[in-house]
C-alpha cells in the first residue's frame, strides 16, 4: 500500500533524499538518470538565461518547485528562472518563476510535453519552453505564454539553432554549438 507524501514530511528530508524525485499528487515519482548530452544542454541554458535575465533574475537548474501542497506536487523543472530576491525562500513557490525549461528526454515524452505543462500552466507560471533535442542535429525549443484566463499555454514561436527572446528579457543561445 502507498502513502501520500505530505508537504511537511518532504521538507523534513534531506537534500540528498530529494535529489533526483519529484512528488506528484502526494506519491514519490523517480525519473531515470539523465544523458551527459541533455545535462550539458541545461547547464547551457541556465548560464545563457541567467546572464540575459539580469539581476531581478535568477535561472538554475536541479530546483525544486512547489506547485501545490495538498496533494502535495514538487516538480523538478529543468531550468528554472525565478525573482533573485526569493534565493533563499523554501520551497519556490510559482509566484516566483518567471519561466520553466524542460528538456525532453526517452522515457518522459508524454510528461515534458503534456502533463508538467499543465501543470506549470495551472500553477500559474507565465513561461514554459519544451525542448526537444534530436539525437542528432540542433536542439528545437518550442515557447509559450500563460493565458491567465483559461490557465493554459498557448504557443509563441519555434526556435531551431539560435533562440532569440524578447519578452520578458532578450536572450540568445547558440544551440547549433551545444
């Protein structure tokens, strides 16, 4: 028999033994380990993002996000850019995310594309960007903006080889040589 996972046991354990899972609906969710290739993808995102997004914001990646508590659901994004002034706040809650990066990966297709969006996007946070990265050739990422009415995304542009945003900030990243 499981037990839901509540929001104070969670924040009662360890780094260590919230590395690596996410908790949806309650219930301890573990993804595989992620390839050197879709590692090397986000800490490249993060940098570019960080560095675009000046100092109001932050981007990091292996953060925890609470989208709810009861039941509670701690998402994993795969980069995160949220308010620098809440750095030390625990848990990141989404009034403090700007945007939420997730890179697809095997094993996850369905998740990243369709039920984590949803859920970023029922949260409340305003950006989602959905990467996909072919095994070969340059790394596709498809944007979106919240509609705060009906609490969904919808689609902005496509970006292959170099993603160039405007809004909230101006970022650009040269996926071609990632």
């Amino acid at each position: 028999m499981h037990h839901q996972i509540t929001a104070e046991q969670y924040d009662s354990w360890s780094e260590e033994q919230c590395a690596g899972i996410e908790i949806v609906d309650g219930m301890v969710v573990v993804s595989p380990s992620a390839s050197k290739r879709h590692n090397r993808l986000i800490k490249k995102l993060a940098v570019a993002l960080e560095a675009a997004a000046g100092p109001e914001w932050n981007a990091d990646f292996d953060f925890d996000v609470r989208l709810q508590d009861v039941p509670l659901t701690n998402r994993r994004p795969d980069v995160v850019v949220y308010r620098a002034d809440t750095l030390d706040v625990m848990p990141a809650r989404p009034e403090h995310i700007l945007l939420v990066v997730e890179v697809v990966s095997p094993g996850s297709e369905t998740t990243d594309r369709v039920v984590k969006a949803m859920q970023y996007a029922k949260a409340g946070i305003t950006y989602y960007w959905r990467v996909e990265q072919p095994p070969a050739g340059v790394p596709v990422v498809h944007t979106y903006v919240l509609d705060p009415a009906s609490r969904t995304y919808r689609d902005t542009e496509v970006f292959a080889g170099l993603v160039e945003a405007t809004a909230p900030f101006a970022v650009r990243v040269d996926l071609a040589k990632i």
